[in-house]
C-alpha cells in the first residue's frame, strides 16, 4: 500500500506501478467545454448536443488540412486527473466491482479517453465538435478521421452492461 | 531543418518538436501478429482474418475481469517506429500531400494507433482477437470496451477518401 491507494472504495483493487515510464506524449492543444467540475460532466456524452471546441496548437495547424471532409472525428485526450494504478474499480453509478479495461473510466494505467464526436465546422486552428463529456481543459493528444468501414460496428455487445451506456 | 527531416517526399511538411514531453505511457503489454516487416502488414485491418493476441503484462492481469463478456473491443497501441514531426505527408498508396490528422497514419505527433479489434477469448493474460494490421511486438498502451451507442457511427463519412480505406 501507498499513499496512492488512499481513498480507493471498498472492492478496489490498485497495484504497484512501474518505476518508470516507457515513451512520452505531447500536449498538442485543449479541450473546451462547458463544465468545470466532474460532477456537472455529462454521464454519457450522448446525452449532450453542447457544442464544445478543440483548440489546437498553432504547430500542428497545418495537419488538419482535409480534415474538414469528415463528417465524424476521433479524438484522444489525457484525463490529467485520473488514478493510474486501479485494476478493478467501482463506479458509482453500478456499485460493484469491475476490471478497468472493461470500462470506460478515465482510471486506467494510461489515462487516454476516446471520443467519436460529430465535427460541425473548423477555423483555423479550433474545430467545433458535438459529443463530448470531459472537464473544460482538458489535454488534447490526437485527432483522426473516423471510418466507417473499420471503426463502426453497430452489432457489437458489451454483455456485462444491462440497462444504461 | 533538422536530421529527423532528411528523407521527407517532395510535398511533406515537418515541424520543429516541442522541447519536452508533457506526460509519460507506460507499455502495459505486447502485441503479437504475423507481421514481422511494415511490408507485410496488411494495407486495411478488414483485409484481414488472422488472428492476432494481446499479451498483457502480468501485474495489469486483474483488469480484465469483465472484459471477456464484450464481442468487439478498442485497441490502443504505440508506433514506435514511426516520425512524430510531419504535418503533412504523402501516403504512399495516395500520392498527393494530406493533412496528418486526416490520415490514419503511424506517422503523427503521438504515434497512437487505435483499432476495434473482434474479441475471439481470452486465456489468463492473453487476448485472441481479429482485426488488427501491426507489426508484431508492438507496444500496447490500452484495451477498452466497444460501445456501439457511443462508438458506433454507421454513416460517418470522410470525403477526402473516394475509391477505398
């Protein structure tokens, strides 16, 4: 136990991490949106139609050339917040146990949320998204097209999830 | 210019890095797949049926508990051997400059890949699946469930693509 596991709920479990880290990422630009606190984020970002921005790094601008012809995005982004040694966690919202690479949670030994967002429109270095639920401020990491082809799969099942996404 | 330009294609684009990294990864496991050489991979994951495993290192272990019960799920892995500074880039089977963030590219300030990935079992620390294109021993950063009320984006279009992904 260390000082790290503080705080963890009754059922979870965290372990040691490693002494150190393997490979390094660039902030390379913030996320925008209307909530300041965990609390006021939108449980599932389809619950929301609030028009968030992407503010990009002026370096990086001239990579978003394209991008504008996808009509949805993927975006990865660094939940700076996070715990990162949790393997089994309780989300409040199920009460029991789980393994962190069966949730979503921004608990995980790397903290990188996906979101498939729908882009509106971009101006010069920001790009105008709907479909997210992050804290305002958060670290941006990547932007891609979204394939249909290769990133939808409308029949795909998460059996240990019942009622709610 | 610096070395890590030389052997740009006419029509590429590359940028001074930031001075720093902002936050560290850690390589929580391995991927292994047929492909030894990037010559080999398989241009498009679909065009694909091998079966490809994960191998999770062991002290992350407890975190797949729950995972199994899920048909498809998110791969996030690391490119390592791809350059970090381009912009704009030339794929090969295009031919005409694209902004990196419109590209699927390993090639892309943070070289994550992300793939949805066919769960076939999964065997103590090692996960069966189909779909991915990478080389083998390629570090993977995170596993994540399919949603497809979230991730699923049938008719997602990317305009730029015409003829094939």
């Amino acid at each position: 136990m260390t000082a790290k596991d503080f705080g963890i709920r009754a059922g979870e479990v965290a372990v040691e991490l490693p002494a150190k880290t393997d490979a390094g990422l660039y902030f390379i630009g913030r996320i925008r949106t209307p909530w300041r606190a965990r609390k006021d984020c939108p449980k599932n970002a389809r619950e929301s139609d609030a028009v968030c921005t992407v503010e990009l790094d002026t370096r990086w601008a001239e990579g978003l050339k394209d991008l504008a012809t996808s009509s949805h995005i993927i975006l990865l982004y660094w939940m700076d917040q996070s715990p990162r040694n949790l393997v089994l966690q309780v989300p409040a919202h199920y009460g029991v146990p789980r393994g962190t690479f069966a949730l979503r949670s921004p608990a995980r030994p790397n903290p990188i949320a996906m979101s498939v967002v729908k882009l509106l429109r971009i101006e010069g270095d920001t790009l105008s998204v709907v479909g997210l639920d992050c804290l305002d401020g958060t670290p941006l990491i990547d932007i891609k097209p979204y394939f249909a082809s290769t990133d939808s799969v409308p029949e795909a099942v998460v059996g240990w999830h019942k009622s709610k996404d």
